[in-house]
C-alpha cells in the first residue's frame, strides 16, 4: 500500500489525507452548484466549515463510544481518540442533524438539501474509502479468496479488501441515487433511499470485516449494525409520513 504519497524534507503527505481533501472538494462543489441550480439557494463556507468540524467530533466521539469501559479505565488513552480514526455514523448522524437545524434556522428548505446532501455523500465517502485502503485501515478479516490482499498491519496475512467493496458499493448506490432523482415523487425520497441502501449495504460488509470495533453483541452485532437497523427502522417512519406531505 502507499500510505504516504510523498515526502517533501521533513512534511509527509499522506495518501488518506489527500483523498479526504480531493473528496471534500467535489463534494463542496456539487452541493454549491446543485442548491444553487436547485433551489436557488448559495451556501456560504462557513457552512462547510462547520459541517467539517462537526464530522470531524461526531466521528471522534462515536469512536470513544465504540469502546467506553475501555477509555474509561484507562482514562490516559482517550487521548488515543484524535490519533486514530473515525466512526463514519458517527460523523453521518452529528452532520445530518446539525445541517438540519442550520436549514432551519436560515430558511432553507430541508428536504430538497438533504436530497443533494445525500449524493455529496457518496462523493466524499467513497474517494475517503479510497484513502483506507492506500492507509491498510478498516480492512477485513483473513481470506484465501482470490481478492485477499495483505496489508502492512495484517503481517503478510492476506485479507478481504472491504475498503473497495465499500467503494464499489457506493458508487452503485451513487448511480441508484441519480435514477431516483430523475422519477423522485416526493422531497426527501433520496436521501431517505440513500440512508436505506447504505445501510443495508454496511450491514452486510460488517461481516467480513476484520479490524477491532466495537460490538453490541460480542461478535454478532457491531455497533455499525445496530445503528444501520435502527436508521432502517426511522426512515420506514419517515417514509409513511412523507408519502403524506412534501416540506417538513
């Protein structure tokens, strides 16, 4: 893997990082020129400023909850938190709900953003799983499949590539996003079809993951899982209730 892409004297740039920022990029620029063509609406930075840093302590935090006795035993190693990686529900769910109280809060109708926010995400996701599988992060458990691959931390041990799954999941959800949006029959409808589609679509990779998390049921149900069952659950409210109205 290249974890680092370059060194310039004593900086190194890494490869994780440059796909977050590439990722970023892309999807601040479709969000603009959507809500723009969209809704007529334009988006200042401060926006994604602090949708930025809200992804950033949402999936910080739901790393600590992953493990809590841990961190609360040892409470030396909470500082271990900002040095490792992220919980990406964690940073879904804090962003999601701070974008709607900022809609809210300036007008802005929620249900046609969330629609766009919906695609921005797969944007930025998937180039960021990119960047975990060039870092040998979040990768899956032993294989002797032909798509086993062997990352520096798996010591020569081959195993599943869930980063590309995810990747290639994604982006078919992407596409699936973008033919919704084309018959959509009410607001709401994609990002809804989107939180739905990913969340079965984590909940069937978490099987074959093999990096340490944390589990609700010791080996049978990982956090990632409960939360993707319990979103199912929302949104099948929310779906009944938007087959009904339009704005919320």
């Amino acid at each position: 893997m290249y974890p680092k892409l370059f060194e310039i004297q004593n900086t190194t740039i890494y490869t994780y990082a440059i796909c977050i920022v590439f990722g970023t990029l892309l999807a601040v620029l479709y969000t603009k020129w959507q809500a723009k063509k969209r809704l007529e609406t334009y988006l200042p930075n401060s926006f994604f400023y602090i949708v930025f840093i809200i992804g950033f302590i949402g999936g910080k935090l739901f790393l600590f909850f992953e493990k809590p006795l841990s961190y609360i035993q040892n409470p030396q190693s909470i500082l271990s938190v900002f040095s490792g990686g992220f919980v990406f529900y964690g940073s879904f769910i804090c962003i999601t709900i701070t974008i709607i109280l900022y809609l809210k809060k300036h007008k802005v109708p929620v249900l046609p953003m969330l629609d766009i926010l919906a695609i921005t995400t797969t944007i930025v996701h998937s180039i960021g799983r990119i960047g975990c599988f060039f870092a040998g992060c979040c990768h899956g458990k032993e294989t002797n499949s032909v798509f086993g691959i062997t990352f520096p931390n798996t010591k020569s041990i081959a195993v599943h590539p869930t980063q590309l799954y995810e990747v290639f999941s994604i982006l078919i959800i992407m596409v699936l996003l973008f033919i919704i949006k084309q018959k959509k029959k009410f607001n709401g409808q994609i990002f809804m079809s989107y939180v739905v589609l990913y969340a079965i679509t984590r909940s069937f990779l978490e099987f074959f993951r093999g990096d340490k998390r944390g589990f609700i049921i010791e080996n049978i149900l990982s956090h990632s899982q409960f939360i993707a069952f319990s979103l199912l659950l929302l949104m099948a409210f929310f779906y009944l209730k938007l087959k009904k109205t339009i704005t919320i």
